[in-house]
C-alpha cells in the first residue's frame, strides 16, 4: 500500500491544509521545510544555469515558488511484487530532491542507464542508503530537455523487500521535493535541439508520455501472466494424460 500526502506553496492549499486542531505545528514546520527545500532547488537552479551558459537565474525565474509540489510519500512494503512506490520512472520535472531518515532502503537509481534497453530490462541497479542529512538530488526529464540532452535525467525505483538480510521490511517514508516549471515559462535549450515549449506544454506532454508508458507496461504484465497461466493450465491438463498412459 502507498499513501501519500501532497503539499504545494500558495494558494493551491487553501481549505487543503490539515487543521491546526488536528495537527498542532504541522503547517509551521511544513512551511518552514518547503522554504528550505525551495532554497537548496535554487541554488542547484543556479549551478546547472551557469553550466549551460544561461542566466544565473534562468531556472529559478522559471520556478516560481507557487508553481513546485512537494509530495510526501508514505510506503509500506509489497513482498509480492517486484515495484514498490511507482515502478522504475524518471521524474518529469527540473530536479527533485529526495529526503529520507537513514534505515529504510528500497531507492535504487540507475546513473548512466542507455536508453536503448527497454524499460528496466536488464539494467544495473545502485541502491542509495542515506546518512543523517542527506538530499538525494535526482535530475528530470525536464533539465534533460533544457539542456539539449547534456544531463541526463536519472532512471530510479524503489524496489520492494527481497532478502531479509539486506532489506528492510518495515514501513518506509520518503518525501520528494518536485521543482515543476511555470506554465508560461519557455523552455529551449542553449543548443536550440527541440522545439521551444511552455511549461504547461512540457508538463502535459510528460504526463502523457508517462501515463501512455504505465498503461503499456500494465498491458505487458498481463500478457505476460496470461502466458504463464495458459503454460500451468497445459501442465495440469499434461499430467492426467501422462497417468493415464502409464495405467
Ligand atoms: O520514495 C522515494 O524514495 C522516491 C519516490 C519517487 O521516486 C517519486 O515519487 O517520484
Ligand atoms: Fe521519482
């Protein structure tokens, strides 16, 4: 099961907030949280900003504070299932920062994954165990575009609980901070690679992208299962048979 809890700046959580009643603080220090993770998206914004030779506030413009989400993920483990939180994806915005207590593992990322291979297949996985204050940062699919593919947005998972040696089982928590760009903003990169876009353009098409993807790989998997049952069905029906013959 994942639950998971969504916050944004401004007025989007107007009549959206938990109440003070029921959770005394809880705004202050969520508040307080986002400023800080908006602070540390910004000084990022400006770092790859430089490295690309644009602005130094080319993608801090862009992100205006009432536009990112900061999405709180609540998890607990699938032992069945291969995927844990969302299946392997690469998140769609500038970058996201990552935020977790040292202990639970299951994030898994992916550096330098080739496009080529379908999907997860066959790819090598690295899993990433947070020390006391560490941000994973991870880039999207959008700083990948604005920069005329010269970084690459990073393939990540988390993967349920397989072995009880290294794994952890119990609940796991994780926030990510989603820096999401303004929806007039205009997004090209310095090389002119793909056609200029807006942000609602970008993040439209990128959901689009990623539903169209989610619902292939559903169909995938039930095929796939389909296979498997038809394959034990013909089992069973072999076995009699082969009784049978040997009566
Ligand atoms: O829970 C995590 O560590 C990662 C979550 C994630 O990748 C996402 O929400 O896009
Ligand atoms: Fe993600």
């Amino acid at each position: 099961m994942k639950e998971s809890y969504q916050l944004q700046f401004g007025d989007n959580m107007v009549d959206k907030r938990i109440s003070e009643d029921s959770l005394p603080g809880f705004k202050r220090s969520a508040q307080e949280f986002m400023g800080k993770a908006q602070s540390v998206s910004e000084k990022l914004m400006l770092c790859f900003a430089r490295g690309l030779g644009f602005p130094d506030d080319h993608f801090i413009r862009a992100h205006d504070v009432s536009h990112p989400v900061a999405q709180s993920v609540l998890t607990a483990p699938v032992q069945d299932s291969y995927y844990r939180a969302g299946g392997t994806h690469a998140d769609w915005d500038l970058l996201t920062l990552l935020f977790q207590r040292p202990g639970p593992s299951g994030l898994e990322i992916c550096p330098g994954r080739e496009v080529v291979t379908s999907f997860d297949m066959g790819d090598t996985w690295t899993k990433i165990d947070f020390a006391p204050g560490d941000i994973v940062c991870n880039i999207g699919d959008l700083l990948m575009s604005w920069s005329d593919d010269r970084f690459k947005s990073t393939f990540h998972r988390v993967k349920a609980p397989t072995d009880p040696e290294t794994d952890y089982y119990g609940p796991r928590y994780s926030i990510a901070f989603f820096n999401q760009p303004c929806t007039d903003c205009a997004i090209q990169g310095p090389l002119k690679k793909y056609p200029m876009v807006t942000g609602e353009e970008f993040t439209r098409k990128a959901m689009e992208r990623n539903f169209a993807a989610l619902k292939a790989k559903k169909e995938q998997l039930a095929a796939a299962s389909a296979v498997v049952r038809a394959t034990s069905t013909d089992g069973l029906q072999a076995g009699p048979v082969a009784v049978e013959a040997t009566a």
